[in-house]
C-alpha cells in the first residue's frame, strides 16, 4: 500500500471512529444525562425514556454501534485491498519485464 494510499486509509477509519463516537456520546452521555429531563416526559415500555436511555438504551446503542463499525471497517477494507491488489500486481508485471529483460 502506498503512502497516499496508507493515509488515506487511515483518514477514513477516523472520520468512521469518530461519527460513531459521537453517537455513542449523544445515545449514552445526551440522552442519559443531559436530556434526561426532557426525555422523561416520553414513556417507553412503562419506563420514563430518559430513564430506560440511561440503564438499556446507551447499551443497545453501543451494541448496534459495533455492529456498524464492523460493516463500514469492511467495506474500508475491502476497497482498499482492491487497490492493494492491483498495486502487486502492477509490480509484480514490472518485476516479470525485468527478468525477460535481462535473458
């Protein structure tokens, strides 16, 4: 993988840990906290929301968050193994023009 490739890479996955980190933020620390008291003015299966944020909901969140992390992660490396690929193969053709060259 080239350098501009490797850099790239590496600025993808942190745009994709970052977005997700400030879901995981706003799902657990917004809504079980700071909006706690306006989301307790919605019940959601018996319980106050802001309530059931804070116990169950930040941990569903964070389970789905995962989730999606493997998903993007995949796609972010199955394009950039694309790319790899075809980078060896590239010198593998240039490293096989070499040798015929020189019989």
């Amino acid at each position: 993988m080239s350098s501009n490739s490797a850099n790239s890479y590496w600025k993808s996955n942190l745009k994709i840990v970052a977005s997700l980190l400030l879901v995981w933020f706003i799902a657990s620390f917004g809504a079980g906290i700071l909006f706690v008291d306006a989301l307790d003015s919605i019940r959601f299966a018996g319980f106050k929301l802001g309530f059931w944020m804070a116990q169950q909901g930040s941990i569903l969140v964070f389970v789905v968050l995962i989730l999606v992390y493997i998903r993007l992660m995949d796609k972010l490396d199955a394009r950039y193994a694309s790319d790899n690929a075809d980078e060896i193969t590239a010198r593998s053709n240039i490293t096989q023009s070499q040798k015929e060259v020189n019989l």
